[in-house]
C-alpha cells in the first residue's frame, strides 16, 4: 500500500521548487483512504521535518491516520492557511466498492482546489498532483497548467530520474551479491 518513489521524487521536486522540505507545512487532499501515493508522502515528508496536512471526506481518510505523524482535516478550508505546499490526490474510483462521494461535482465543490482555495494557502504555495488528474474534479484546469505555481510537469520529469536512479542503486547492489550476474 505504498508508492515509495512517487515519494521520493515528490521530495525531490519540493526540495528543488522550495529549496527544503524541512519546516514546510503540506497538505495533501484527495482519496487518502486508497491512495499508494499520500501512504507513502506521509511517511517520506515527516520523516525529512515537514508538517503533513490530510483532508478529505470523512469515508476517505484512514482511521488513525493521525499515526502516520499527520494532522487530519475534513473540510479543505480548514486546512490550506499557511501551507507552502498543496498537493492534491486522484479519486482512486477503480479501489472504491460502494459509494464514497455523492457526485464528482460534488467532490469538486468540496475538495476541488480551485483558485478561491488556492488563495488560503501561502501567496507562493506550490501545486502538485502525481497524476493522472481528473480536471474538473479534484483540479481546476488553469491550477493546473500555471507554470508559476504547478510543479505537476516537474514531478512527471523526477519521477523518471528519481526511478532510473532507483534502478541504478538496486542493480548495483545484486551485481555485488554472489550468485547474480
């Protein structure tokens, strides 16, 4: 139930994008319930001193998820003052048995980040999704595509370095282990 280097690079894209991680308030809000990706953030960006931030309806957060070291939010509002980093998560409706939203249109209206929430956040907040986004739903289009604000086209870059290097260390390490080639 993870996605380490999803994390990884997520890391990587803030250190470069904000110049640290440590001390950043980050507020990850989607489907945290089913998400590989917040599961693993969670970890990787407490653990490098940020302030982790969750939101999400109350049948998508984890219970005990303030376990994780996180601060668990229901209404997105609450959660966006102050932060430098807002990343927001796919609805994973292909995880999802039941009902978990009444309607995308109400889930954007919710917890859709969108430019009147954007402006809680820090004047200077970086915008991130891993991907694949559902415009409209968990993003507005031009949140999305503002190349001053969106690190989105950044992490898809990281990810492949961060998993080519990833690859690289792993491999290494077999070829030193008796009985690899």
């Amino acid at each position: 139930h993870e996605h380490p280097t999803q994390a990884l690079l997520d890391a990587l894209t803030i250190q470069r994008r904000k110049g640290r991680v440590e001390g950043l308030a980050v507020t990850i809000c989607g489907d945290i319930l089913h998400s590989r990706v917040a599961r693993s953030n969670m970890f990787c960006l407490a653990s490098l001193g940020a302030e982790v931030r969750v939101v999400a309806p109350p049948a998508l957060m984890p219970v005990g998820v303030e376990s994780f070291g996180v601060r668990a939010y229901q209404h997105f509002d609450e959660a966006l003052p102050g932060s430098d980093v807002v990343m927001m998560l796919r609805l994973q409706n292909e995880r999802m048995q039941g009902d978990f939203i009444a309607s995308p249109r109400e889930y954007y209206h919710l917890y859709g980040l969108d430019s009147r929430r954007l402006a809680l956040a820090k004047p200077d907040a970086l915008v991130m999704h891993p991907g694949p986004m559902n415009r409209g739903v968990e993003i507005a289009s031009h949140i999305a595509d503002d190349l001053e604000r969106s690190a989105i086209t950044e992490q898809v870059e990281m990810g492949v370095a961060v998993r080519m290097a990833c690859l690289d260390i792993l491999t290494r390490h077999a070829r030193g282990v008796e009985g690899w080639a």
